[in-house]
C-alpha cells in the first residue's frame, strides 16, 4: 500500500498534465467512454487511454471495460489527500496574515475604511 506521501506525489503528478486535468474536468461531468473522451482532444485514442492509465494509477480515475468499450468515472473524494495537505500548508498562512493585519491595524496613520 502507498504511503500518504507517494499517493499525493502520484496524484500532482497526474494533474501536472494539461490534458490529464481537461479529462478529470470532462469526467466530472458523468461517466464516459475512452473514445468519447478522445473525441475533442488533438491525439490518438492510444494517447488517451495512456493517460487515463496515469489517472488510475494516482486513484482518481475507475474504468470499467464492457465489450470492447472503457467507461472511465472519477473515483468520489479521491482529491482528499490534496486538499487535507493544503489545508495544513494553509493554516500557518493564514494565522500569519491575520497577525500582521492585526499589527497593520494597531499602526498610528493607518486608515482603515
């Protein structure tokens, strides 16, 4: 099993690809097949199906092949692991900023309006 650490560094990776994010854009949408997911996009459907692949393998993506059609979906809540590790880079910031604001605030000359 990954840890939490290579499961974000695998999922960054898989969003760091323009085309990777337009697919989970599409996909956020409803389930749909590798070729449908192809149509709009300037590559081969082998391209496509690489990508999804990288997709699968950060846990974003599900597929599930019937006959010869690949459904793919977003896996629910598979960017947890993002936001939670955003959230705790967040936090800091955002007591710090509300400490200068604070500071700011207290300065002689300082309107605030």
């Amino acid at each position: 099993m990954l840890n939490h650490a290579e499961r974000i560094d695998r999922i960054f990776r898989a969003l760091a690809d323009p085309t990777r994010r337009q697919l989970i854009e599409r996909l956020g949408a409803g389930p749909a097949a590798v070729s449908a997911l192809a149509q709009p996009l300037d590559m081969s459907l082998a391209a496509v199906v690489q990508h999804v692949q990288v997709l699968q393998e950060a846990g974003l993506v599900r597929s599930e092949k019937v006959g010869r059609v690949r459904t793919c979906q977003l896996v629910p809540d598979a960017l947890g692991p993002i936001q939670e590790w955003i959230a705790a880079r967040r936090m800091p910031w955002e007591s710090r900023l509300d400490a200068l604001g604070e500071v700011l605030a207290e300065r002689p000359g300082t309107d605030q309006e």
